[in-house]
C-alpha cells in the first residue's frame, strides 16, 4: 500500500447513470492497474471499492478506489478512519514498515511506526489481508503472497547483480531497471521500499532512485 496521486477528473457518467460502476476503467487507469491496498496488479476479480462506506459518499468521486476483491471482501464497511491513500500528509511508508522474507517464505509483517490510530487500523487491515483466518481467505491470500514473494526475489536478484557489476555503465543500467520496479505503477512497492530501507548500505546507493511521494 502506497500513496496515489487520484485526479479531480470527476467523471459525468457518476451523474448521468447514477452508478459508481460506470468509471471502473479510469478509477483503474488511475491507480495503475493494481489494488490499492495489496498493490496486485493484471486482477482478474476487479472492483470500484467505497474508501468511506458511507451511502451518501456512494457516487463521490474521491471515495472511489480501484480494490480486488479480495481485500474489498476484507474490509467491508469495516475499517473506517485507516490511512487513505490519496492524502499525502500522511506517507504510508513512512509510518508503516513492510517485511515479508521470500526465501525462505515466511508470513508478511506489518509494523506502525507511530501511534496514530488511523496507522493502526490500516496495519490491522493489511494483516487481515494477508494473514487472515478465515480458510477460504488464507487460499487467497496464500495466493497473494506467493506473488509478492516472486517479485521481490527478481527485484534482490536485481539489486545483487547492481553490486556484482564490473563497470559503472552496467551499474547505471541496473539501477534504471531497479527505478523501474520502484515506480509507483509497479507491485508491490511498499514491500520493494523497504527493503532498500532497511540496509544502510542499500539506501545509500538507491535512495535517489525511491518513488518521491508528493501531488
């Protein structure tokens, strides 16, 4: 989960049809093609989640958020006052730390770094998401997991070959591709954030290249 910069292209057909449905495609086109709180992308299972699950924000466009259905089964009305995405006074992971160790597999870890209770809840949730109880849940989110845990491992992979690198020409062009795979349309980039972070030596080398959060 990572701040997204949402427009304030309100589209008509909100008016029009009275539909919420009807701006699926530029809801996905504005949060890059993946859920806004697992950062899956290429979902198969899409859907237009109410941030706020008040009835009177139904057709509101700032509480139209592009979700699977997954986490949108998760969070329900369930939730209300967690860290929205879209407001960058807060940045979610500068007060969320994502871990989750690929090899070997081990379960995500979510921790706050502030005792903000909108912190809370959103960590509450994304445990949820990806530790949850449920049977049906753990299958999904096993699932999930098993992509994310794919992705960071080519985005390690990566970072080894940077260092391995016999010239500052294949340096330079590894660490565009790492660029690439820390944009904010790439998955799961909380997770890819934080591994930069959590290493002096990675963060002095790759800070330049982390997503700058701001509208």
């Amino acid at each position: 989960m990572i701040n997204i910069a949402k427009s304030n292209n309100v589209p008509a057909c909100l008016v029009e049809t009275n539909d919420h449905k009807c701006c699926i495609e530029q809801v996905q086109e504005e949060f890059f093609h993946k859920c806004y709180i697992c950062e899956n992308k290429n979902l198969i299972d899409i859907e237009t989640e109410h941030f706020n699950p008040h009835p009177t924000l139904r057709l509101d466009w700032n509480n139209l958020f592009y979700s699977c259905g997954h986490c949108n089964g998760i969070k329900s009305n369930k939730y209300v006052g967690m860290l929205n995405c879209t407001n960058f006074s807060v940045i979610i992971t500068d007060v969320i730390q994502f871990e989750l160790k690929p090899i070997p597999k081990e379960n995500p870890i979510f921790n706050s770094l502030n005792d903000s209770p909108s912190v809370s809840i959103t960590v509450e949730l994304l445990n949820e998401v990806h530790n949850p109880s449920t049977i049906t849940r753990k299958l999904e989110a096993n699932n999930l997991n098993d992509l994310i845990c794919v992705e960071l491992i080519k985005f390690t992979n990566k970072i080894s070959k940077f260092y391995k690198a016999n010239s500052p020409e294949k340096k330079a062009t590894i660490k565009n591709e790492l660029k690439d795979m820390l944009h904010i349309s790439s998955k799961f980039v909380a997770f890819k954030i934080w591994i930069i972070k959590t290493n002096a030596n990675r963060l002095n080398d790759f800070q330049d290249i982390l997503p700058t959060f701001s509208i």
